[in-house]
C-alpha cells in the first residue's frame, strides 16, 4: 500500500518504522517539509515529503501529530485524497498538560469527532490506546499467547477492514471499537486506555467504559504519573493504568 504518514514521533514514527519494513511504500512528513525528514525517511527506507506529498495518491494516511495541531492544518490538506483512502487519527487530548483547553471536548465532544470536524473527512481511530513503547516493543506474531489489542473505531467498515489489518500487521490484535461517536471508550481514563490487554480484555474495557467518567481518572493519573518519579518504568505505567479502574 501507498502509506502516508504526518507526524513521525512517538507513535509515528513507530509506524513508518513497521510499515516500511512491512514492505509498504511509505511517505513521512513533518511539520519541516521534505528536508525535515530526509534523514528518518533514509534510516527507514521511506520516501520524505511534506503534508500534501503525504496525501497524494495515497492508499491510506496516518495522522500523528500533537491533538490541537490538527485544527491548523490547510483546509483542503485532504481535498485530493481518494474517499477509499481511511485516514487515521492516533491523537489524544491532554488538557492543561500537554495541550490548551478545547471547550468542545471539555464539554464532551468525543475526541476523534472533533479531529473529523477539523479536517472535513471521516476518520478511523486507532493506535491512541497504546503506549509507545509497547507499539515498538511488544508487537508479536498473530497467534501468541501474549499478543496487546488496538481498539480500531469508525464508521466505514471497509476502511476499517484496512486499518484492522495494519494493526496486525505490526503486530497487534484489532478489536473493534464501535463507530466513530463509541470511540470515547478507547480515549484517555476509560478503563481499556494503554494497559497492554489483550483482545479479550480489551473488548471487556471497551464495553465496561463508563460515559463521562473517564475525564476525571484521565486528570488523576497526571497526578499519579508524577508520584512514580523522574524515570518510571513501562511495568509501572501498565501498573498504574489498571489500577486506576481497579474499584469499578
Ligand atoms: N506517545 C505515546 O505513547 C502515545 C500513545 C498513543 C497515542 N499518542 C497520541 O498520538 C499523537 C502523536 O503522539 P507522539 O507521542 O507520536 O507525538 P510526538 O512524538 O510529539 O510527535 C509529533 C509529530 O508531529 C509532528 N508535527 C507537529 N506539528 C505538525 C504539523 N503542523 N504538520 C505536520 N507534522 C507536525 C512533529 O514534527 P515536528 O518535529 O516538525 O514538530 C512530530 O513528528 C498525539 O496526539 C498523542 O497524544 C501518543
């Protein structure tokens, strides 16, 4: 597949990485234009392109850039994109920690709702419950034991078909997480959010996912996260993550 990919951190980067390596023609870009990632795009045998050459002729696009972002993107960024192209969102909202007050998803607009409104097209969520480190690290082989699932949410079943298979691709196991106004169950707080589960957990996350409780926990952990130290490790985050619904 062509695959475009706009943010290439954490979570980004991480993909082009897989995907590349997968065999899949892909092109990263950044906030720089080519130049910014001629050398990533080298390291991974990607192509380097800005945003539009990101979206051209592309079979698929990933968006993975920080959430408040998205709403400066150019307009008709995806104007050219073919409607069998699924775009991806990873993204998730940090309020008052990493990013500004949105007053629509302080209000309780579901987060990836919000992405589509900016950029004018459907979107399928996926790889924003898992952690970085376990999308680089403990992918495995479909069929093991210890396999972590991605909830993948949308409302274009086709599109995510394709996404279900990239997800894996690179590892993982897909759970269906609903359409696209159900995927509050897989964002920041709600009880399936970046706990390494697997399939059967993650399903059981999904569906024990509270409406409007997760916010609270979601701040909470900030409060948590910093009590863990300068340098927690991943067991500990995991660790954490769970406990955080352990009296539902
Ligand atoms: N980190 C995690 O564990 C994790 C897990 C799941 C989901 N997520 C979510 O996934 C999203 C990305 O997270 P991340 O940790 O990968 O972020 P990150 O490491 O900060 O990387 C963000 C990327 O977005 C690019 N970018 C910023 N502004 C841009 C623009 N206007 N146009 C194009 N590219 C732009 C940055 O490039 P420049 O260098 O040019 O700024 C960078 O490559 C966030 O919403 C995050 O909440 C993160």
């Amino acid at each position: 597949m062509k695959i475009g990919i706009i943010g290439i951190g954490n979570i980004g980067g991480t993909l082009a990485r897989k995907l590349s390596t997968a065999g899949h023609e892909v092109r990263v870009a950044n906030s720089k234009g080519a130049e910014g990632v001629r050398a990533f795009a080298q390291e991974i045998g990607a192509t380097p392109v800005d945003a539009r050459g990101a979206v051209e002729g592309a079979d698929l696009v990933i968006l993975s850039i920080p959430f408040p972002v998205v709403a400066k993107l150019p307009k008709d960024l995806f104007d050219g994109l073919a409607e069998s192209a699924p775009i991806v969102d990873t993204g998730n909202y940090y309020p008052g920690l990493r990013d500004p007050h949105i007053p629509e998803l302080d209000e309780g607009k579901v987060e990836s709702v919000w992405i589509s409104e900016q950029i004018g097209r459907p979107i399928i969520k996926a790889f924003n419950n898992i952690l970085a480190y376990s999308l680089a690290e403990l992918g495995r082989p479909a069929g093991s034991p210890d396999r972590i699932a991605v909830a993948v949410a949308g409302d274009d079943a086709q599109a995510k078909r394709i996404v279900m298979d990239i997800v894996n691709e690179v590892g993982f196991d897909p759970v269906d997480g609903g359409p696209l106004s159900e995927s509050w169950r897989q964002q920041p707080g709600t009880p399936g959010y970046c706990c390494d589960y697997d399939a059967e957990m993650m399903g059981k996350a999904l569906r024990e996912a509270v409406p409007g409780k997760a916010p609270a926990i979601r701040n909470e952990l900030y409060n948590r996260v910093g009590q863990l130290g300068p340098s927690p490790s991943h067991a500990d985050i995991i660790a954490m993550n769970r406990s955080a619904h352990s009296d539902n």
